[in-house]
C-alpha cells in the first residue's frame, strides 16, 4: 500500500493508519505517506528519531524528512548530523541531505512570502 503514491484509497487507509493503536503500523503509515509528499506523518517521523535505535527505522525518518520536513524538525534531525561514533556513516550522510532540503524548503517559502 505504502508503495503506490498515486493511488488515493491507499493515502486515504494510511492517514487513518497514523491513529493505530500500535506503534509499528504509525510508524510505516508516516514513512509511506511521506512517498506522497504528505507531512501528515511528520510528528510520528521525529518520535522515531527521538527514541528508536534501529539504523533502518532511522534512515526512513531522515529520508521521510528529506521530503516534508519542517524547520522545527530540525533539532531531531542535526542529533544524528552531529553524532560520530554513535551512528553510521550512512545515517550522518542522510541526516545532512535532510537538513539541507528541510533550509532549501523553508528558503524557497521565505522567498514567496
């Protein structure tokens, strides 16, 4: 479902999934609907990078990010730009991409206020 960003039923499914009692199915729906380009998810995306461990669950909120991330989501996301022997490589290389699409974003906003 997560896979196919064009087909409105499933966005539809997703947004409802982001009220699942279990933590796993919100996780997946914000990952998914950020395929979209909806932020919808965006708060559930910061809790992964605020209390999960998981390299592969941590990349898909940076990456999640990447695409529909705010400036107030910045803090969450320069914690694993920052960190050197805590996380991988690849987790600090995402976590830099995504702080710079989230000041592109938020410059291109400025400039059509």
């Amino acid at each position: 479902m997560g896979e196919d960003d064009q087909c409105g039923v499933f966005h539809e499914a997703l947004l409802a999934a982001l009220n699942d009692p279990q933590v796993m199915v919100r996780r997946n729906a914000a990952l998914a609907l950020a395929r979209f380009g909806d932020a919808a998810g965006r708060a559930e995306m910061v809790r992964i990078l605020q209390a999960e461990r998981d390299e592969t669950q941590i990349w898909g909120a940076l990456r999640g990010l990447y695409v529909v991330g705010q400036p107030e989501d910045l803090a969450a996301v320069s914690e694993y730009q920052r960190q050197s022997g805590n996380v991988s490589t690849a987790i600090r290389a995402q976590a830099e991409y995504t702080v710079q699409a989230i000041r592109a974003r938020a410059d291109v906003e400025r400039l059509h206020e």
